[in-house]
C-alpha cells in the first residue's frame, strides 16, 4: 500500500497548477459522513493544497442525487459526487447528456438489502415470494426487481422512507433495501444484510461526476481532482494513527460508531481494496461493468435513450 501511495503521490505532484483553483464540490449529504471524511481529511490534510486546488465543499442534503446534479448542470457545482444511476438516469432521459463521471470513490456499491438479525434469509434468492418495504415512489425497487430475475418479490410503500425500517423491525416486511450507513450506530444490532454487490459485482456505487464541458476545458484539473481524492481515500481508509483522521472522524460521525476503531473496522469490512487491486484502480471502471450498469437501469426503468459507455463515463487514466 505504501508504494500505492507513493505512486499516488507522484501523480499529483506532476499534476500540479501555477496557481490554486477554488472548486466547488458537491455532496448528496446534511453533512461530514462516513463517505465524504475522506474528503475533509484529504483537505485538512493538504492533499488538495498540493495540487493547487482550493476545494469548497457543499451539502446538498440526503437523497438529493436530482437536486445536485441541477446545480452541477447550471454551473454552481464544478463537481458532484453522487451514485452511478443517477448519472445513468439523467443522461438516459435526454437525446445531448451533459454530465459524465471520471472516477468511481468506493470498490464496490455500499447498497444493501437489509433484514432483521435473527433473520434466517442470506440470499435474494430466499426471499422469493416475500415482502419487503420501500419508501413510496422509490426507483430502487425495480432495481431490486431486476437483480435477480428468478425472484419474485412483493412490496409494501412507506412514507416518510425512514419508516420501512421500523416495519421490518418489527417484522411487518422481511426485508428493505437501502444505504448501509442508514443503520449505523446502536441500530446495526438490530439488523444484517445482503450486499447488492455480492448479487451483482458489477454495481457501481458513488462516482465523481462533472459536466462535459468543463471537462473538456479543465481536463488537467480534473485530472487533479481525482487524484487529490484517491490519494486521500487511501490515507483515510488506511486507518493511520493521524490526529486529523481521529478528529474529522469522530468530530463528524460520533454518533455513528463507539470509537474509531469500530469505524476502521467498517471500513475494512466494506471499502478494503481486492487484493492484488491498487487505489487507481477505482478510477478505471471497465467499460464493460459500465455497460451492465446501463442495461440494468435503462432496461428495467424505462428510460428512452441508452447511449454509447462514453455518454456516461470517461476513463482518465487510459
């Protein structure tokens, strides 16, 4: 890891402006959580500086992916950072998509079917016939849906969202999809959960997103973005013995976890690299994974346009 770092290092550093750009990135986040500290970390820390980014980061709020990627598109974000679909959903619904994303932020999608602790249901496949509760209106269940064709699911709706997880703590529905962190804290007792990635690898979760233009005109500062971020995701997801990470970290997301070992442990358990990978290598998604994103969402939303890979993703690193 340590030469992954140095070569992360490297790439910055040759990277490098004459003079600091300020950048304004957005989140789908109220505020600092397990998935944007990485980014705090990396600015407290001077991986951003280094590269001559001023960095200002902006909270669109929770479930805001349609509200952030309006800011992106009307200039008031250079960057958004927000799940793959939603970029698959806004371009697939226009003939001339505007926005594309350059880099994934996590190995796999944090998205999980989540169900009660004493649950004996391990698999998608044992919840064939079930009932499982999602927030009214919700796309996510054709997704769902669509994991896994065998499978027959049915559906009860709540509203407001956060309700499905009192009704399968109570065992009103077997199971309800959603992010893993949204149980974190004292409440994680209470439940397990199936990874969406482990019933499709190929799932892609948060991405770096920007507008086409802006990154046909600023290539070399995008280019700086993303690596002023993966060298602050190794740093962060490493787990060093660091003043800033303990402070970013339990300063932020407390109430989260009992102390910061519980949240390395998370982390290890959730974002730890594939062996043999390297921290670039979530910024070279294959086009081929990128495809079966696209015919998942395109194919089982409805949406009526599907476009070239490229339309939706670019790989900087070629």
């Amino acid at each position: 890891m340590k030469k992954i770092f140095m070569a992360m290092a490297a790439l910055s550093l040759s990277l490098t402006a004459a003079h600091a750009e300020e950048v304004n990135i957005g989140f789908t986040a109220k505020s600092v959580d397990l998935f944007t500290a990485p980014w705090v970390i990396g600015k407290e820390n001077g991986y951003f500086e280094k590269n001559d980014i001023t960095p200002n980061f902006i909270f669109t709020g929770l479930n805001s992916s349609g509200k952030t990627l309006k800011l992106l598109k009307n200039g008031e974000l250079d960057v958004a950072v927000v799940n793959f679909s939603a970029v698959v959903s806004s371009n697939s619904k226009t003939d001339n998509p505007n926005v594309v994303a350059v880099s994934a932020t996590e190995t796999m999608t944090n998205d999980v079917l989540f169900t009660r602790f004493v649950s004996p249901y391990k698999t998608i496949a044992q919840l064939n016939g079930k009932t499982l509760g999602i927030g009214a209106g919700s796309t996510t269940q054709k997704i769902v849906d669509a994991l896994d064709p065998t499978v027959s699911l049915n559906w009860n709706y709540y509203k407001p969202a956060t309700t499905r997880m009192v009704a399968l703590a109570n065992g009103e529905v077997e199971a309800t999809p959603g992010p893993f962190h949204i149980a974190l804290g004292k409440d994680i007792k209470q439940f397990n959960w199936i990874k969406f990635a482990d019933i499709n690898p190929n799932l892609i979760g948060r991405s770096i997103v920007v507008r086409k233009d802006y990154l046909e005109n600023n290539k070399g500062l995008v280019l700086r973005i993303v690596s002023s971020y993966l060298a602050s995701a190794w740093y962060a997801y490493s787990g060093p013995e660091d003043s800033v990470v303990k402070r970013v970290l339990l300063d932020n997301i407390s109430q989260s976890f009992d102390n910061e070992m519980q949240y390395y442990k998370y982390i290890k358990a959730n974002f730890v690299l594939p062996e043999g990978s390297t921290i670039a290598g979530i910024a070279k998604i294959p086009s081929e994974r990128v495809q079966a994103n696209i015919d998942l969402l395109v194919d089982n939303l409805g949406y009526p346009n599907k476009h070239s890979v490229n339309e939706y993703y670019v790989n900087l690193f070629n």
